[in-house]
C-alpha cells in the first residue's frame, strides 16, 4: 500500500449480511427434493422423513405453496401419476424455463423439470421458417421455445388436459399463430401434414419405435429426427437406430449426427436421445 494511502484506510467490521435459510440450513443435511414452479417435488421413500423435509421446506425461504411426494410411478398413456399432498394443496403451478412459462398441473399432465437442458439443446438447433412436428407435445416444453425461434410447429399429444395447457401456454408467450395444437393419436391426427417436417420430436422414450412409421410419412425432403429411448447401458442406442432404419425403408437415407445420454433412468438403464437426418432418396 502506499504511504501516502497509509492514513486515508478506515477498518470497518461488516456486517454479516442476510441470506435465505434453505431446507437443509433446517435439517441439517440435503435432502432430495426438485422445483417446478412454486411447487417442491420431494424424492423420499420414507414417510416419516418426508413429512420432516415438507415442514422444513414450508418454514424456509424457499418460495412454495405446495410440497408433493410421488405416490405412484408414472401411469397409463396420459404418462401421469398419483400425488400426496405433504403441505399445500394445489397441483396447478406456473413453470419457467429459458425465458418461457407454462403453466400446468401436475396431477393431470406429464412434466419433468429435469429435461429442462435437453429442450434448450433442442430448441437451440431450429431455424426460423422450419415446420416442426412434435408428436407427444404436452404442455409445449419443445413447442412453445421451437414457435419463438420462429419455426411453425404441429403439436399434438393424446391428453386432452396436456393440449388446453398448450394452447394457454403459446397465448402466454406470444406464439398462438404458429402453432397448430391436435389432440389425439399422431398417427391419427396428422395425415394433412405428410411429407412436410424439417424436424419432428419423438419424446416418448418407453414407446417412440412404435410410432416410427408415422414420423417418417410426415418427414420431408430433408428432415432431422429427435428420437428419445431408454435402454440397457451395454447398448443404449442400437435399438433406436435400427428402428429407425427399418421404418425409413429405401425411401430414405438415415445419418445419425447425435447420439446424447440425457440421464440415468434406473440402474442399468439410460434415457438417450437420438439426433437423426432422413434424406429422402
């Protein structure tokens, strides 16, 4: 320092500022718990410890109304599952994400908070002027982000629920006229639009295969295919590729650009996508 600075330096204590007490500042360890809107999902197979954390959670600065424990697996083909309440009451939350919001609930649609990184990454590939098709579109996680790039998205899901979310959430961000919004069965939904995607998203990894030869007679010239699985880890994406060759046939040439773990879903067993271009031979 230097000696002319020397007599200009007041020592001051500061004061230790105020910060937000989380739920483990109250346990006294980190329990497992995720965020979706104003509502905490805990992932905790004990009652009695779940109950601990959802007070812990109600008395700290987090912001919540409602804390949920998982009551079932994910069910049925709506893709939903059953809920207890541990505080709060409501299921209906807002949700944002990158710069969206979305609005559900989580008691009558699908929504995992956690693929939040791969839809960015999805999302982030698309050009403004491509026709998107997003078979299992729920409330819109690819949809409403793919429509703000400027893409014209056809999105459909079979949960009548999931599709009255979409249609408020492309209101809520600004996107209604370019998204067209289906409720049914894609492969009986869609025939107006065959031949015409620049890129379509199959995110229904337990049973995309199954609707492999509806995404290929919606594919266009030149089309890239968002192919979500789950598989063994000795082999996570051979099934999914020669599915999809088998469904393109000769009609199509199949250049895999992206082969992506996206998570652990079970011991032994990864959610993965597929990054996948149909050239029309």
């Amino acid at each position: 320092m230097p000696a002319a600075l020397a007599d200009r330096i007041v020592e001051r204590d500061a004061p230790e500022r105020d910060r937000p007490r989380t739920p483990a500042d109250l346990l006294g360890y980190e329990p497992s718990l995720e965020r979706l809107g104003d509502i905490v999902i805990l992932d905790e197979d004990d009652d009695e410890r779940a109950r601990e954390i959802a007070d812990a959670v109600m008395a700290s600065d987090l912001p919540c109304a409602t804390v949920l424990g998982r009551a079932s697996p994910i069910e049925g083909q709506l893709r939903v599952r059953e809920w207890d309440a541990l505080a709060g009451d409501g299921t209906e939350t807002i949700h944002r994400e990158y710069g969206h919001e979305f609005r559900l609930d989580v008691a009558e649609v699908y929504f995992s908070p956690r693929l939040a990184t791969e839809r960015h990454r999805v999302a982030e590939q698309v050009d403004a002027g491509e026709s998107v098709v997003d078979m299992f579109a729920g409330v819109g996680p690819y949809a409403v982000p793919m429509a703000a790039r400027g893409a014209t998205v056809v999105a459909c899901d079979l949960n009548e629920a999931a599709i009255a979310y979409l249609r408020e959430n492309t209101d809520r961000n600004d996107v209604a006229d370019r998204v067209t919004a289906i409720a049914g069965d894609v492969r009986e939904t869609t025939d107006a639009h065959a031949d015409s995607a620049d890129r379509i998203v199959m995110n229904l990894p337990h049973s995309a295969a199954d609707f492999l030869d509806t995404a290929v007679s919606l594919a266009g010239d030149d089309c890239v295919v968002h192919y979500y699985d789950i598989q063994h880890e000795d082999d996570p994406f051979g099934p999914g590729i020669r599915a999809i060759r088998t469904a393109a046939g000769d009609a199509y040439d199949v250049a895999v650009e992206t082969e992506r773990v996206v998570r652990s879903y079970a011991p032994h067993e990864e959610n993965v996508c597929l990054d996948v271009r149909l050239t029309r031979a």
